[in-house]
C-alpha cells in the first residue's frame, strides 16, 4: 500500500473531518532472538529509521534526505527500551515471539529532522476508513472490525508503522444494508460515500482482493474529499 501512505500526506493540510492523537509515534518494535544489548544495538538504527518515516509520513521524502548521521546515532535518542512476549502468526495460536520495542525522544528526533529539513508531521492525524471486499475460494465477504482475516491484519500494522490511525467497520446490520461486495468491487462510490457517512473519516479507503493460495491481486482505492487515488498490489 505505498501509494495510500504517500498521498495520505496532502490531507494533513485539508480540512480535517475526523482524527485521532497517534499515541506510538516515536516507537518502534522488532522480533529479536535475545535480549542481548549486541542485537538492541543492531537493531537500534533500523528501528530509527522506521520512527523517522512515521514522524515525516512521506517515505520518499526520507529516502531523497541524508539521514544517515541521525540513524547512525539511533542509541543516543533512545528514552527506553523493553521486551515482552507477543503472539505469533496471523491468526496468533503459534506460540509467542519475544520482541523488543524502542521508544524515542520526541524533541531530538523532532530537532534533528527539522535541522535536516525534513518536516514534522503532527500527532493528531487523519483518520482512514478502509472496507474489504474479498473473494477467496468461492467466497465473497466484506470483512470489518473483529473479523480475524490475515490481510486484514496485515492492512492493520501497516497502518500502525506508518502512524496513521485506521477505523474498521462494524459490518453490522446498518452496514450491511446499505453497502454490498459489489458496491466496493465495482467501485460505487455513491453507496461507499453513503456507508461511511456515519464514520466521519476523513479518508476513505477501498480495496478488493481476488485469488487463491498461490496468486492474488488487490485493487486499491483512497477518496480524500476530492481527490482520488487508484492503485493495485500483487503477491
């Protein structure tokens, strides 16, 4: 979904109808073997990196600065750091991984971007909306809030990398009455518009995906008030 978070930029400077404070913003987590201070080290200026993208919210803007000097010296913003066991796999019944999470200082990280020239996203952010239209095994189904289906999840912590809080629908009657898999396949966005009225959101994401075990395709779609994005993935 790089496209979504990259224009999902621009609305930051729009009119604003629903948003939320991002709480995590400058932390940042990793599965790690150990809780060796040699692999906390390691794992230090990746985990940097991935602050800074949320922070900026404009992954090319980042990869066209140096940033080089601020992530080689990742440990010197580090505030804390802790390890906990979290449930591994998609559908969590796997075991636990243990993994590390970093939490930042918000001023350095904050004044080191601006002395590079990067802005400064704020915390309170727009928020998104997605419906999920899905087509698997002979199975239709738009897929909301509670349902456990893996590229849900993956849609999810996407979203939590990149600091952008993300509503899921209810699916519940009232939904379900006025929005069907083929309004969000065919692209009806009348009827999507509609749907989300009741969620406020500021951006309204859609997407449809098709395919078995071994191919599938998405195809993606981001109203923000009058601008629209269209995009696909493939995997």
């Amino acid at each position: 979904m790089p496209r979504l978070f990259f224009s999902l930029i621009f609305v930051f400077a729009a009119s604003i109808a629903s948003a939320a404070e991002v709480t995590d913003l400058y932390q940042a987590q990793a599965p790690v073997e150990s809780q060796s201070e040699q692999e906390r080290h390691r794992l230090a200026p990746k985990l940097l990196q991935q602050v800074v993208i949320k922070v900026v919210g404009d992954r090319r803007a980042v990869e066209q600065a140096d940033i080089s000097a601020l992530i080689t010296d990742a440990e010197r913003y580090i505030d804390k750091f802790y390890y906990q066991q979290v449930p591994y796999g998609d559908d969590k019944t796997m075991g636990n991984q243990l993994v590390l999470t970093l939490d930042f200082n918000a001023n350095g990280v904050n004044t080191a971007l601006q002395r590079i020239g990067l802005p400064v996203w704020d915390k309170v952010r727009p928020e998104s909306l997605i419906w999920m239209a899905v087509e698997y095994a002979g199975k239709q189904q738009l897929i909301g809030e509670g349902d456990e289906d893996s590229l849900l999840l993956q849609v999810e912590q996407a979203a939590k990398q990149r600091g952008i809080p993300l509503l899921l629908p209810l699916m519940d009657l009232e939904d379900q009455t006025q929005l069907t898999f083929n309004d969000v396949s065919t692209g009806n966005n009348a009827a999507v518009q509609q749907a989300s009225a009741r969620y406020g959101a500021s951006v309204i994401v859609t997407a449809r995906l098709s395919g078995t075990e071994e191919s599938a395709e998405i195809s993606w779609q981001a109203m923000m008030g009058d601008h629209l994005e269209r995009w696909s993935s493939q995997g």
